[in-house]
C-alpha cells in the first residue's frame, strides 16, 4: 500500500501522532524533541522522515498519522522538490487539513524570492496552511512547535468543536493575485 | 497507479531512502486526582458509555475503509471533494444538538468540581499575576512621584533665582549706578587733589624762588642782576596757565611780565609744557596735552 491514508488505523486513546518530513534530516530531530517536551496534557508521537511513500514494513507497526508537515529548506532546491514528489503518495483525505508546510530559512537573503512563491503557491493549490519558521534559535524552535501542535490537536480530533477541515478551510495559504513572479524581477 | 511504480522502484533499486524512526513518547499525564471519587456505579456507567462511543467509533472506521474511494489525482476532482466535505460538515454541525456529558448526577458532579478547580487555579495564576503588576505600577508611581516632587523643587530654586536677580537687576539701574557714579567722581576728585599737592610739593621742594642767598652766590661771580621782590612762584605760574586754558580755551595765552622769573619760563618752555605764542612772543600758553 503506497498512499498513506488518514483513517485507515483507529486512534489512540488521547494519542497525537504527527510526522516530519524533511529531506535533509536537518531540523526534525531539534523540532521533534520540543514538540514532545512542549505537550504535556496529550501524548503526542512524532514520527520522523525524509520521504514518502513510507517503507511497507513498518506498515503495521504505525499509529494513524493524524498531521504531516513538509519541511521546506528554502535555501535548497532539492528541499523543495522533495516535498512536491512526497506530496503524490498522501491520500487526497490529508488535504482536509491534515497537512501542512514549515518553512525556514525565509528571510535569508541568498534565496531566491521566487521559491517562497512557488512554495505558497503550491500551499494553496492544495489548500493547506503555510508556516515560517526560525530554526537557528531555541525560541525560534519553540514558537513552530507551539504552532505545530495547536494544529495537530485540532486534526487530531482532541479540540471539541473544532475539526481539522474547519482549521484549514481558515488557515490555509493563500496566494495574492498581485504576488508574481514578475514583481519580484 | 503512478505512485506504485515509483515505489516498486524504490524498493528494486534496495535504497529505500526514507527512513521512519519514532520519537518516545511523553509518559502518560497523571491522572487529575478526583476531587471526589465516583461510585462503583457510576464509574461502571461511565465506562459502558465510553465502550459503546468506541464501539460507534470502530463500526465508523469500518465503514470508511470499506467506502474508501479511488484516489483522484487531479486537482479539480480534489477540489470538488473539499467542497463536498465541508459542505457536509456544515451540515453536521447546523443538524448537531448539545448533548449532556452523562445523565449521572454523581459524574457531572465530579466534573464540576474539576472545571471549577481549574479555573480556580487559572484565576489564582491571574490573581498573582495582576498584583505582581500591581506592585510594580506602585514603584513606578512612587518613583514618578518622587521624580516630580525634585523637578517641583528644581522650578522653585529657579524661580526664587529668577526673583532674586530681577530685584537685583531693578535695585542696580535705579540707584546703585548714580551710587556709583558719585562714587567714580569722588574718586576721580581725590585721585585730581593728590596729583595737585603732590605737584605743589614737588614745585615748592624742588623749584624754589631766587632768595638773596642765590644772590649772592651769583654776586661772587660778579654777575649783577636785578631781584625782583614781586617774583611769583612757579606753582603760581602753573596756576595761571592751567587756568587761563579751562576758563577761555579760545584764548588760552598769558602774557609774560616781570613777575615771572625768566629761567622758569624758559625751563617751561623748553621741556614742552608751555608754548609762545607764534606771533606775540610775550604770550605763552600750556601745552595741549588733552
């Protein structure tokens, strides 16, 4: 089974479980230590990889994924492409707001503007929401954990009256129509 | 289905590059203690409502793997979805009715309890956080204030300053300068008196008038000469000049008679304090040394 599906396993008893995605394995280790450290009311399981589709043997073995994040380096182009191929092996059902995109490295002056854009546009194709992240500062790391794990409860289904569908149709990432490529030539 | 390929590719080539790791969990939350503990009872109901609610759950899930439908690639089909599924949910919600947590007295009690402990230790943390506050606005304005009271003390030191010197200022234009005029011409005037007799000293000690005794050291040498017993003394002499020049400045020349001992005149003369007169050489005047 290639696709990852959002409601193939049952959920756990007040469980969380969110995984990181990320090409380079710089930054999820640091991101997962404070996620976990940061919650202490849920029990919350990160699950770490560089890739989809996941492996088939550890198929039995994985809780029901309730988020996946992408993380995008915007200094590397490989970062980015890496998500956009991850992106074909997610269930359409994840799309209901059970995605979403962590950036860093986006006020780096080096990187070309137009990634930023190219990654908020393909965010808003898919209707998900766009995080920024500062990676080099604990603080920085505890802020997108914070932020990360107010969306993973949601999706989770652990906020009463608040669905993860409901989350992303506010949240999402939206792309100005005056945002082109031209304007930053 | 694309995605399966890639897979199986992944796996012929044996690198599968992602790799799933699991990060521990956080250790189960203690259990908020009871504030009261329930029956056997009710605990017992609770636990028969939460078998059936994941029993509802399990049969739900079955139901979706069994109605799991063929994914769609293209975005407008998953547009379509997204609509549909939110449509749905609106509906859900816009049908959904509040239901009551449990029809057991004795656990709505119990979470009544624990609702209200919380939100009394929320309001605790709140208490404490508004004095801390408090207090420190207290220092803040005990320190405003005593800041004030210096910058009120600086003002009066300023304006009793201020004051001071205009009193000071009016006292000065009107008397003190004509007191001090007054006392400049007095000076002026005792400075002019003792120039004066210190003149008149110097001329009575050092310019004497011919005697009979200088006569007579004179006759040795045989040289005769005429005394005249109305001779007046150089300071005299001065005297006439000086005044003749203050009262008629126009006219400032005396004229010479024989009362004037004739070495003087010409000392006068010749040390530049007197002039002739350039055409009567009878008349001398002081010099001008204004």
């Amino acid at each position: 089974m290639s696709l990852l599906k959002p409601f193939s396993k049952l959920p756990g008893l007040n469980t969380a479980n969110i995984m990181l995605v990320e090409n380079e394995e710089q930054f999820q280790q640091k991101l997962a230590d404070t996620v976990v450290l940061q919650e202490k009311t849920v029990n919350v399981n990160v699950r770490l990889a560089r890739s989809l589709p996941l492996p088939v043997e550890n198929e039995e073995s994985r809780p029901r994924i309730d988020l996946v994040v992408f993380i995008i380096h915007l200094t590397s182009e490989l970062s980015f492409q890496s998500a956009e191929t991850s992106l074909k092996y997610l269930d359409p059902g994840y799309f209901q707001g059970k995605v979403c995109f962590l950036v860093t490295n986006a006020r780096n002056v080096s990187v070309p503007p137009e990634r930023l854009v190219s990654v908020r546009k393909l965010a808003a194709s898919l209707h998900c929401p766009l995080l920024c992240a500062e990676d080099q500062t604990t603080e920085g790391v505890t802020t997108a954990a914070h932020r990360l794990l107010a969306i993973l409860k949601v999706a989770a289904g652990l906020v009463p009256m608040a669905t993860g569908l409901y989350l992303s149709t506010l949240t999402r990432c939206t792309v100005p129509s005056g945002i082109d490529q031209q304007n930053f030539e | 289905m694309s995605s399966n390929e890639v897979t199986l590719r992944q796996e012929s080539t044996g690198q599968p590059l992602d790799t799933e790791s699991e990060v521990q969990d956080t250790p189960a939350p203690p259990a908020i203690p009871f504030y009261t503990e329930c029956s056997e009872a009710a605990q017992a109901e609770l636990f028969n409502e939460c078998e059936a609610q994941f029993a509802q759950l399990e049969m739900l899930q079955n139901e979706i793997i069994l109605a799991e439908p063929d994914s769609d690639e293209n975005p407008q089909e998953q547009s379509v979805n997204r609509l549909t599924a939110v449509a749905a949910e609106l509906k859900q919600w816009q049908t959904r009715r509040p239901e009551l947590l449990s029809t057991n007295p004795e656990v709505l009690l119990v979470v009544g309890a624990e609702e209200l402990q919380k939100l009394n230790s929320q309001l605790e943390l709140v208490l404490s956080c508004a004095q801390a506050k408090r207090d420190t606005l207290r220092e803040t304005l005990k320190s405003e204030q005593k800041w004030l009271e210096e910058k009120k003390e600086v003002l009066r030191a300023g304006t009793e300053h201020v004051v001071k010197q205009r009193l000071e200022n009016e006292r000065l234009s009107e008397h003190s300068v004509l007191q001090d005029t007054k006392k400049k011409i007095q000076k002026m005037k005792d400075y002019q008196n003792r120039l004066m007799e210190t003149l008149a000293d110097v001329l009575a000690e050092h310019f004497p008038l011919p005697t009979q005794e200088t006569n007579a050291d004179k006759k040795k040498k045989n040289i005769p000469q005429e005394l005249n017993e109305n001779l007046i003394s150089l300071n005299e002499v001065l005297e006439l000049l000086m005044n003749k020049t203050l009262e008629t400045p126009h006219d400032p020349y005396v004229s010479i008679d024989e009362t004037f001992w004739p070495p003087y005149t010409e000392m006068l003369l010749r040390h530049g304090i007197a002039q002739r007169h350039p055409e009567d050489c009878f008349k001398i005047r002081l010099e001008t040394f204004y």
